[in-house]
C-alpha cells in the first residue's frame, strides 16, 4: 500500500515537472516569435507556401487550366493590364497556357484588340486550347525563347504596340539575363517587363538553386537607367517575384 502511494506521489511529481517544462518552453518560443521581424515572417510564409504547392502537386488554376503563379503575383499582374491596357501582352515559359489564359481573359475587358504572345520550347497548351478566348486571343510560338528566330517573329508583331512582358521560362541567370536584355526592348514606356521566381536560390525558396533571375535582375540594372524596381507592386507581401516589377520610365 505504502509502495502504491509513493509510486503515486512520484508520478504526479514527474507530471509536475513535465508540465512546467513544458510551459517553460512554450513561452521562449512564443517570445522568440514575436521577436522575428515582419519581414522574416513574410520570407518563412512565402518558402512554406512555395512548397506547399509543390506538396500537394496541386498548383492554381485559371478556368480549370493550371496556372503555376502564386495567385498575389497573378492578381498584381492583372492590375497592371488594366492600368497599361496593352496590345500585346509577351510572356516566355507558357506550361499548360493556364497563366496566358488568366492574362487574356483580363486583357479581352480592357484592350479588345489586345492578344497574348506565349513562347515555350515545349509548350502543353491542350486543355488551355479548349477554351474559346484561349484560341481566339493567344498566340503560342514554340521554340527557345532567346533564339534570333523567336525574337524577330515577336519583334516584328510588337512593333509600334503597348507591350508587357512576363518572364518565365529557364530560370538561370545567364538565360534570364539574355531575356532581359532582348525582351525590354519590346516593352512601351510605364509598361513593364516582370521577372517571375526572383526569390529562388534561397530568397527564401530553394537555396542552392544557384545564380537565377534575381542575380540577373540586378545585373540588368547595372546596364540601364531605363527601367526600375516597383516595389509598390510588392503590396500583398506575399511574392515570389521580390524585385522582380521592372517598370520602364525612359
Ligand atoms: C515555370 S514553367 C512556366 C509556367 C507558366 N508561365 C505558368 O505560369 O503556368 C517554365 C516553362 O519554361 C519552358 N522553358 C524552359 N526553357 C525554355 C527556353 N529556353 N525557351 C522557352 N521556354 C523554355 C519550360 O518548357 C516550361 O514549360
């Protein structure tokens, strides 16, 4: 009986200590949370938000196409059609058309002329060719995206129009770079040229990605005072484009 009781006392003691080592812990780490600053809790969401996405395989969609952007960057997207209202809309990496789709479906309310150019070396775009506004307002050229034949097809069908352009196709600097550099030629003044997945290797997401569009962006902006960063188009927070909103002011 004595043995029971104090195997009793000597469990409610380690339930004791258990729980105050438990609470202890509790309030350092809520303390360490508050401690982190916005921008690292912006920089955390947006690497757990990335890969959740990449999880789930279950990437957004526009009209039941997938359209593999992180809806905040796409909504931004969409503000700048409207405000630029541009004839041409040119974006480099077209995946299964789902993103092409979402810009011309915008573009049809406010440009009714407006097309979209769409450029993949292996474009998927059959589902997104179902759907009527996708075959009568997009245009997908196959080929590499920086090829002297890809440039001057687009070159000639932009001349004179309000451009925009989307880069997203090979994320490596050296080919973002040489987007940049032919592409922002093609862009009309206070339209911009967006460089999507500025925040891989690292910026939080997929460190050890190596150089890719941000080192590119920056290196861009070395050679010309004709566009700069919008950080306004940063508003929600939540990126994978940080400076990536190049706006063309010259
Ligand atoms: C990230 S996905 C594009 C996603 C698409 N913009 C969307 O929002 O759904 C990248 C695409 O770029 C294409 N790509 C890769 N290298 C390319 C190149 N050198 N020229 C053109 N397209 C390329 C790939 O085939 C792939 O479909």
């Amino acid at each position: 009986m004595r043995a029971i009781y104090k195997n009793k006392k000597l469990f409610l003691l380690v339930i004791f200590v258990i729980t105050g080592l438990l609470s202890a812990i509790s309030v350092v780490s809520s303390q360490a949370d508050e401690n982190l600053s916005d921008k690292e809790i912006i920089k955390r969401f947006n690497k757990i938000f990335y890969y959740s996405y990449a999880w789930r395989k279950d990437n957004p969609k526009w009209l039941g196409v997938p359209s593999l952007q992180n809806p905040c960057d796409n909504w931004v997207i969409q503000e700048i059609i409207c405000e630029v209202k541009p004839d041409f809309i040119v974006e480099t990496g077209t995946f299964m058309g789902g993103t092409a789709l979402f810009y011309a479906t915008v573009l049809e309310k406010v440009n009714k002329n407006g097309k979209i150019i769409t450029v993949d070396i292996k474009p998927q775009v059959e589902e997104a060719a179902k759907v009527d506004i996708f075959r009568e307002r997009v245009e997908v050229i196959k080929g590499d995206s920086v090829s002297p034949e890809v440039i001057n097809a687009i070159a000639k069908k932009v001349k004179g129009h309000k451009t925009l352009v989307v880069l997203d196709s090979c994320h490596e600097k050296e080919h973002v770079l040489k987007e940049l550099k032919m592409y922002s030629n093609f862009v009309s003044l206070n339209s911009y040229i967006v460089v999507q997945d500025t925040h891989i290797d690292g910026r939080p997401t997929l460190p050890g990605f190596g150089p890719g569009p941000m080192e590119a962006v920056e290196e861009f902006l070395k050679t010309t005072k004709d566009f700069k960063i919008d950080y306004d188009r940063e508003k929600f927070l939540l990126t994978f484009c940080p400076s990536g909103f190049l706006k063309r002011i010259k």
